[in-house]
C-alpha cells in the first residue's frame, strides 16, 4: 500500500512541494506610488550642440566631400576649406618670353 507524501497531490509523484510565490512586503501606511515606465527617457538631456568647426572636421571624418559639407552645413566651401586648412593655390600663370 502506497503512503501519501504530506503536502503533495496524487499527481506529485514524488515530487517536492513547491513554495509559493514571494509576494512584496507592503505597510498599512506607505501610499502606493505608481511605477515608472522605463521606455519614457528623457533625451532633452543629452543634446550636444556642435561647433561649425567641430561639425566640419566630424562630416570629413565620416568622409563627406567638400561640397557635401557645405551643403549639410549651410556653410560656403570656402569656410569648410579654412575649417579643414585646405589652402587654394594661386592658378599658374603663364608667362610669354
């Protein structure tokens, strides 16, 4: 004859009791404060607001041209060359001896 095991069903087989979910502690006089959710981030807080020259010398970086700089900059490519300390050389003349 088979004797029950104390605290399981006929269906344990055996098996240990489980314990019952630990449920969290609570006092008669503390408010229940909503929760957060954690998908609300406040980005407001870490927005950086680049130099024009910090802002061309990053677009190069990423291997943008000098007329793609100018023109995501709003900038002439003029100031992007001096940003870059790209200096125009004069054009040869030509002289006729």
């Amino acid at each position: 004859m088979a004797t029950p095991i104390a605290g399981g069903t006929n269906f344990d087989f055996g098996a240990a009791p489980q314990a019952a979910a630990a449920q969290p502690q609570t006092t008669n006089n503390a408010p229940t404060a909503p929760a957060k959710q954690a998908s609300k981030i406040d980005t407001t807080a870490y927005t950086v607001k680049l130099s024009e020259d910090a802002q061309v010398q990053l677009l190069n970086a990423q291997g943008h041209s000098v007329s793609q700089i100018s023109a995501i900059t709003d900038l002439s490519t003029q100031e992007v060359d001096s940003y870059l300390g790209i200096t125009q050389t004069a054009p040869a003349t030509s002289s006729s001896e």
